[in-house]
C-alpha cells in the first residue's frame, strides 16, 4: 500500500481539518452532545466536503474513492473527536447496502451520499456480545412482506438514523438483512448517551410490518453484507483511534512545555521526555496499524483480511490505553478534570476499544485463525 497521500486526498484531508477545527471546537462538541440530537448544519458540512459520499460509487452520487481513502478522512475525523455518524451509516451501511445488488444500491446510496438520508447497522443482540449472526430478532414471511420481531441493541446512532439495516433470523434458519425505516409502526427506540459523547440506541420491534421491498440480501449474501459492513466499519475506527492519538499527543506536549515546575518547563525533565517518547511511539504503531486496516480491505483471501483487521484492532486499541493513560498523568490532577479537552480524548479511545469487537474478541479471532 502507498503510504503517501494523492493530491486528492492532500487536498480534502486539509480541507476537512480546517472544517473541523472551526465547526468541532470542544464548546460546539460539548453543546452538541448535551442536545443529544445530530447537528443537521454540521452533518450537512461534512456531506458538502463529500466525506459522506467517500466511498460511494459515483452512478449513486459518490465519489467513487478507493478504500485507501478512508485513512485521511478519518484521520481528521478522529483528531477533532467528530461523533457524527459517519462511520455507521456512510461507512458501515454503504458498504452493507454496496454488497447487496444494484436495486438497493439505487433506493439507498444517494441518500446517503448526500446526508438526506442516515442509516445505521443494526446487528447486535441483548446477551450476545458480539456475534453477529441473528438468533433472538426473527423475521417471517407475512404475504408479500415480513413481520419483524425481536430486539437490538447498541445500535449505534440508531436514534438518529432515518432507517435502521437489521440482521435477523428467517424460519429456515438463514440471515436476513432488511430495511426498516425509522417511522414504522411497532418499534421502541430507546437512545442513550455513549462515554464519548455519542448515542446508542436499543431497538426493540413487535409484530413490525415490512413490504416486500425492506428485504436486502439473505443467506450467505445477507452473511457476506454484514461481515463487509463490520470490516470497513474497523477500518475506519482504527483511523480516527490514530488520529486521536495524534491530537491528543500534541495537547500533552503542548501543555508540558508551558506547565512550569521549580522554574522549568516540565517537558526539560528528562523523565517526562521518556513518557513522550512512549506516547510517539505507541501513536506510530497505531497509525501503521491504521494503515493495515485500510489496506485490508482490498486483500482477497478472507482469512488473512480477518487476521490483519483484528490484529489491527487489537494493537490499536493497546496503544490507546497506552496514549490515552499517560496524557491524563502528564496532565496531573488536571487531567481528572472536565477543564481540560484531554479527558475528551481518553473517553473516545475507551470506547474505540469496545466498539465493534473489543480485545478479547480479537484475540478469540486471531485465535481461531492461528
């Protein structure tokens, strides 16, 4: 994979970091977050730079960009603790809908290219951690339609989503994938905040009518959708982990070199340089990891694309405990605190660890594949 950016991409990912950094200063986060409600300015913003329609082919409104694109965009996503749900519905719920024919592809894409539409995968179950395979939310035949019944949970986004893309059971045993928008009689949303200041959502559906239309892809397909949704989905949060290291390095830097103690700058005692030394390279580490995340995507053998994407997540979210803890203890007593953005900055890397497959399941799958 080429390490260095296209024109392009030089160009969008300095273009995105000067949006970010005037529409995602910490107080416009932190209003944000207590509203509890997606920005339709800012998402519009970022569907106008074309960060929404990234990967999305060009015939349903995108731009038509390689997967290697995901690294800059998300990068700068990550530095300015963007919690727009980016990756669930522009990221994992194009890439589902990309997967599953070109009639969903029409009904689907430019909406979400364009940011009138948010969709959000909907694949987890309550005692189920994180198997994606459905077993509680079933689906069968009414007609010429569906009736869903069942629950998800930590629906990422879901409140906000105009259609929710749910994994369930047909009778047969096999997975089905279908379209539920969010205005559909017989469903209980409950949204609740995240540690990071995003929402999650519990999806709870009774005797749901869905026409025949709701349905995506089933069998092996509707299998082969999900698992292409979770791997771009990776991808893209071991991206913004890098690019929040990367802030947050820079913070703690920047704060001991101003921070002063018998007289001198706490970055000259030599003791602390040590930690910013660990801190660098364990952000180099993740940053590469990044790399291999992207480029996993384009890898053919499914086997080795699963082991480089969990060992991707694994190691990421190693160097976040490790970054993330020794900015709050550089930070003193004030890094505990809510004045600083630095504790911003160590929410939203616990939480990368435990979306989408925290350690111990990376490790149960680089297991199975040893």
């Amino acid at each position: 994979m080429d390490f260095l950016y296209t024109e392009e991409q030089r160009m969008l990912a300095d273009s995105l970091r000067r949006l970010v950094d005037q529409a995602w200063t910490r107080p416009q986060r932190r209003a944000r977050e207590a509203a509890g409600r997606l920005d339709e300015a800012a998402w519009g913003a970022l569907a106008e730079l074309g960060v929404l329609g990234l990967n999305i082919p060009q015939e349903a409104g995108g731009f038509g960009e390689v997967p290697a694109s995901l690294l800059p965009v998300h990068l700068e996503l990550g530095r300015g603790l963007v919690a727009e749900p980016v990756i669930p519905s522009a990221v994992m719920g194009a890439a589902l809908i990309g997967a599953c024919g070109e009639a969903a592809r029409d009904r689907w894409l430019p909406g979400i290219a364009s940011g009138e539409r948010v969709v959000s995968v909907a694949y987890q179950e309550p005692g189920r951690r994180y198997q994606a395979d459905p077993q509680g939310c079933r689906a069968m035949r009414a007609g010429s339609g569906w009736r869903l019944d069942g629950a998800k949970h930590l629906v990422w986004h879901g409140a906000a989503a105009h259609a929710w893309l749910v994994s369930a059971r047909a009778d047969d045993g096999a997975t089905l994938l279908l379209a539920v928008p969010a205005d559909v009689t017989g469903v209980r949303v409950t949204d609740t905040p995240t540690l990071d200041g995003a929402r999650c959502a519990r999806l709870d559906f009774d005797a749901v009518s869905l026409g025949a239309d709701a349905l995506l892809a089933q069998g092996a397909a509707a299998d082969a959708a999900l698992a292409q949704a979770l791997q771009w989905g990776t991808a893209a949060l071991c991206a913004q982990a890098a690019g929040a290291m990367e802030r947050l390095l820079e913070i703690t830097v920047d704060y001991l070199k101003t921070r002063k103690q018998f007289g001198q700058p706490l970055a000259s005692f030599q003791a602390l340089q040590h930690r910013l030394a660990e801190m660098l390279v364990a952000r180099e580490l993740a940053l590469s990891m990044a790399y291999v995340a992207v480029a996993a995507l384009t890898e053919p053998d499914a086997a080795q694309r699963r082991r480089m994407l969990a060992s991707a997540k694994l190691e990421t979210a190693r160097a976040g405990r490790l970054v993330a803890q020794m900015a709050v203890q550089l930070h003193g007593g004030m890094g505990m605190t809510d004045e600083l953005e630095v504790g911003d900055y160590f929410k939203r890397l616990t939480v990368a660890d435990l979306l989408l497959g925290d350690s111990a399941e990376q490790l149960a799958v680089l297991e199975e594949l040893a």
